[in-house]
C-alpha cells in the first residue's frame, strides 16, 4: 500500500484540535509545493488564501499557519542540503 501527500493515511490516534488544524496546514503547503517540485521547479514562495467562518477562534488560524511554516521550513532546509550537495558541499 502506497501513500500520497494527497491521499494521507490514517491517523490512528485521536488528535487534538490543534494538532488536526496544524496538520491541515502541513498539508496545505506540501501539496501546493509538492506540485512545484514535481514539475522541476523550485519554489521562490508560497500565498495561501484561508476563508473561514467569522466565529473561528483566531488561536485555530495560528495553528494552520504553523503547519503551513513547519511544512515550509522542512521543505527550504531540503532544498538548501540538495543545492548543497549538487554544488559539491560548498
């Protein structure tokens, strides 16, 4: 069985709310990206447009855009250790 960023598995733990909207966010970001890549290309940047219910608790934003930055950070430390490597570690 194979797993996609688009299609993930299963969780099988309860998460919290917070750990479900951070995982949006991780998610968000490594498919936006991940379509970039998958084309050859480097991404230079990222914009997200979240539409919401005016009731949503500002802390539940915060958590979506902390997913978004670990998937961000993750993916700029990649690429600065690949860029690394292709240039011979300099």
């Amino acid at each position: 069985m194979s797993n996609s960023i688009d299609h993930p598995s299963y969780i099988k733990r309860k998460l919290t709310l917070e750990e479900n909207l951070k995982f949006y966010g991780r998610w968000a970001a490594a498919c936006t990206c991940g379509d970039v890549l998958a084309m050859g290309a480097t991404p230079k940047g990222f914009s997200l447009d979240l539409s919401a219910p005016l009731e949503t608790e500002v802390s539940d934003i915060e958590a979506i855009m902390e997913g978004v930055q670990q998937t961000l950070t993750s993916l700029l430390l990649s690429l600065v250790m690949i860029r690394q490597l292709h240039m011979g570690g300099q």
